[in-house]
C-alpha cells in the first residue's frame, strides 16, 4: 500500500522538492548578493545599486509563493543584475593588483664576478661498503 501511495505522489513530491530546492537558491543568492552590496555598494552607481535592490526584493517576494517558474525568472533576474556588481568588484581588482605588481617588482640584477652561487657537490665521499648476512 505505501509504495502505492509513493508512486501515485511521485509527481507531486518532485515539484515540491523542485520549489524547495529554488526557494533554497534564491535565499543564498538574496544573502550573498545583499552582503556583496553591504560591502561594496559603495562601489557602483546609485542606478546600479537601485537595479540591485529592486531584484532582491522582487526575488524574496517571488519566492513566498511556489511557483518555480516564477521563482527561476526572478533567480535568472537577480543573477544577471548583480554580475554588475561582481564586473565593477573585479576591474577594481585587477587595477588593485596591477599597481600593486608594478611597484613589488623589485629589478633582478645579475650576480657580481666574485658572487657566484656554488651548488654543492664539492663534499662527496666515496666509500665502499660490504652487506653483511646475519
């Protein structure tokens, strides 16, 4: 009888565990996406920042409701809108990391005449030995 009842349901099981598993996305993306402003908003223009926000919030009223292909609209949405931000996040690092390169960069100077760097081999020691069975 159970497995019946599991079989009849199976549909219905994998659209909630569908739903479930979009409303799990969207709230990691809700969070990630509002620290990264937190931290960065500062960073990006007032209209890119409202875009943002407008998607979060869109997102987390979306995803009261279970309907995943509303839910994945909104997800797709917020996604695109804040690799705005992620854009903005790394050009500003990789200027970061430019300047930062130029500057550690110290001259290599090859070594002096007198400087000659050894490497080892002058101490070997030759040494016959016999294997003893005991």
């Amino acid at each position: 009888r159970m497995t019946q009842d599991a079989e009849a349901h199976a549909a219905e099981d994998k659209k909630r565990r569908e739903v479930v598993d979009l409303k799990n996305q969207a709230d990691q993306l809700v969070y990630s996406t509002e620290k990264t402003l937190k931290e960065h908003g500062e960073k990006v223009s007032a209209d890119t920042r409202g875009k943002i926000e407008n998607a979060v919030n869109n997102l987390k009223e979306v995803a009261k409701g279970d309907d995943p292909a509303a839910i994945k609209k909104a997800l797709e949405n917020l996604s695109e809108t804040g690799q705005e931000l992620g854009k903005v996040l790394y050009e500003e690092a990789a200027k970061k990391q430019a300047a930062a390169g130029a500057q550690a960069a110290p001259p290599k100077t090859p070594p002096q005449e007198g400087e000659v760097k050894r490497k080892g081999g002058d101490d070997v020691i030759d040494a016959e030995f016999e294997a003893k069975d005991e």
